[in-house]
C-alpha cells in the first residue's frame, strides 16, 4: 500500500515538472537544479556567480529551505528577481517538489531571464528523487565533507550532470584527496562533469562560467 502511494506521488510530480520544463523551455530559460547537504555552500557559489556573470547574464533564483528567508536576502544586493520557498508551510519537507517550484515560477518578479537556479533544500537523499522539470542537475559536495559521500550517497550523484567540489581553498587543512573524488564520482557516473572550485575565493569559477553559459547558448539555440 505505502508503495503504491509514493508511485502515485512521484507520478503527479513527475507530471508537473513536465509543465515546468515546457515553460522553460517556451521561455528559453536555463533551469538548474542546485543540490547538496546543507553547509556545502550552494548560496555562496550563487553569490559569487552573481558577482562575476552578473552583468553578462539575466540570471533569476528560486530559493529552498524549510524555514527562514536568510539565502534569497543574501541575493537582494543583486537586483535581480527572488523567490523564497519556505517548505513549512508544504509540511516541513525536506526536498523541493515540481508543485513548489511551478508556483515559485510564477510568482517571481517578471523579468525575462537566461539562468534559473533553483537552490534546493539541503539535504543529500531525497532531493535527488523529486524532478523538477529543471533542465541540468548541479551536486555541491563540500572538501569539509569528506571523501565518503559519494560511496554514501550514490543516487544524488548518479542523477548529477555537474558536481562543484566547493571549498578548495580549504584543501590544506584537510585529508581530502580531489583526484580519488573525482575518480570515485565518475566511476559512479561517467558522463559527469566535475569542476572544483572556491567559492570563498573565486578560484576553479572560469570552468563552471564557461559550463553555464554553454547550457544558455544550446537552449537559445533549440528552443
Ligand atoms: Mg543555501
Ligand atoms: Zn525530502
């Protein structure tokens, strides 16, 4: 019985999220579905987009956390158009559904927009089972983390099509060993693109700029 019930959850959602991609892609957004544990600097790495592509792209941000407006007023000195989900009031979940996302959608400012990040709830485990009609799956894995979450936490990975390992910058204080990351990530998923990168300090950025600007030109150019 409880199975059946999630498989009717999932279908309804799998429904909507393609409501969702068929919007994005009407409107030639970009959408990227930003995942990872909580702390592993999703809203840093937006911050420091925003800083350096900015300017370059029209860029708009639906932000996920249970409780709390702190990331998206991180994001106002920015200007561009906001939205906080605050998944209390859809029972305190722990993972954004494509229902949440579609509203928040619609509920932006309007402003026409390239990039649409979507920061999901911090949370490794169930994210990974909710589409959101996004176009690209982005998985932030922190060095403060550890080398096992990968081997822990496979199925996040498997439905990545990028992962940032974030706080590079930290790597000295660490036993953290990037290249066996990297070869355990792709032995999980090989079509992955792995970027490693600092928020704090900018280094590691030029390849996921590049990353992101080639997803805004192909969807220019199929939609
Ligand atoms: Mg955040
Ligand atoms: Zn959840």
């Amino acid at each position: 019985m409880e199975v059946k019930i999630l498989q009717d959850v999932l279908k309804a959602n799998d429904a909507i999220a393609r409501d969702n991609e068929e919007k994005f892609a009407g409107e030639k957004v970009f959408a990227l579905n930003m995942m990872s544990s909580p702390g592993s600097g999703k809203t840093s790495i937006l911050e420091t987009t925003l800083e350096k592509m900015g300017k370059e792209l029209r860029i708009a941000v639906i932000e996920g956390d249970i409780a709390t407006t702190m990331d998206s007023e991180r994001l106002i000195r920015f200007d561009i158009p906001v939205i906080q989900i605050t998944t209390e009031s859809f029972g305190n979940a722990c993972h954004l559904d494509a229902n949440m996302v579609g509203k928040a959608y619609a509920g932006l400012p309007p402003k026409p927009c390239d990039l649409l990040f979507v920061e999901n709830v911090g949370n490794l485990v169930c994210p990974a089972g909710f589409k959101l009609g996004t176009e690209r799956n982005v998985v932030v894995l922190s060095v403060t983390e550890g080398e096992d979450k990968p081997h822990k936490y496979p199925l996040i990975f498997r439905t990545a099509d990028c992962v940032l390992i974030n706080k590079v910058d930290l790597l000295p204080h660490l036993d953290f060993n990037l290249e066996r990351v990297r070869e355990a990530l792709l032995a999980i998923n090989p079509k992955l693109i792995v970027i490693s990168l600092s928020a704090k300090t900018g280094e590691g950025f030029d390849a996921w700029l590049d990353w992101l600007r080639e997803g805004v030109k192909n969807k220019k150019a199929r939609s």
